[in-house]
C-alpha cells in the first residue's frame, strides 16, 4: 500500500514539475516577444514564485510589471499583464487537469472538478492536494 501511495505522490510531483518547466517556457516566450529585458530570468521566476501562496496573494508577479515598466512602455506591461492572463488561463484549464492528471491516472474531467472542489473547501493549498487525494481515493 505503501509503495502505491509513494508512487502516486511521485508521479503527481512529475506533473507538477513538468507543468512548471512548460510554463515557465511560456512566461518566458511572452516576454521575449514584447522585447522585455531579463525575460528568461523573469518568466522563471514568476513561474517558481506562483508556489509560494503569500507572493501569489499580495504580489502577482509585480517584479515582471515593474521589469516590463523600467524597460519598456505602460503599455508593453498591459501587453505583459493579458499574456500572463491567457497563460494562466492554458495553465489552469489545460496543462493541470491533463499533464497533472494523467501522472496520477486520473480522468481529466474528474480532475476539474475535483481542483474547483479543493479550491472551494481549502483554496490553494486545496486546489494543489486535490488530484493526490483523488488518486489515493481512487486506488481505495
């Protein structure tokens, strides 16, 4: 029983690990495009930072805005600000429930669900232990 319970974890930290990486990607993209400088250092950052529930809270990614203004226009840090709008957007409607998901072997519907549950009963720290219960629920 053991052994299922740590390969569920392991897995589950797998599709963490390659969600991050893809997004981290992708944060860095966008801002490599609007021609922002440090891009690579700020996409990565912004994207480990997304970990750490006080700097999601109080911050949202305020070091890249702040980069994006003292390097470009107000106008390149909206650009910078919908980018990661619609990244979040693929992040928490794609990548989770099928990277994540399929990790664990759970359905991706099931997936959905089970992350807007969390969120509603615990919030992030929900959201983040909901497709590990279910798998564990699961193999019960």
């Amino acid at each position: 029983m053991l052994e299922s319970v740590n390969k569920i974890i392991r897995g589950y930290l797998a599709g963490l690990l390659i969600e991050a990486a893809i997004v981290a990607v992708l944060n860095s993209v966008a801002l490599l495009a609007l021609g922002v400088e440090y891009a690579l250092l700020l996409g990565i950052t912004r994207r480990l930072a997304e970990y750490d529930p006080l700097y999601r809270r109080n911050i949202r990614g305020g070091h890249t805005y702040a980069g994006s203004l003292v390097t470009n226009s107000p106008l390149s840090a909206l650009w910078v600000l919908l980018l990661f709008l619609v990244i979040q957007f693929i992040d928490n409607h794609f990548l989770i429930p099928y990277i994540v998901a399929s990790k664990v072997r759970v359905n991706a519907l099931m997936a959905i669900v089970v992350v807007l549950i969390g969120n509603m009963l615990w919030g992030v720290a929900g959201m983040f232990l909901a497709i590990p219960i279910t798998a564990l629920i699961k193999w019960f």
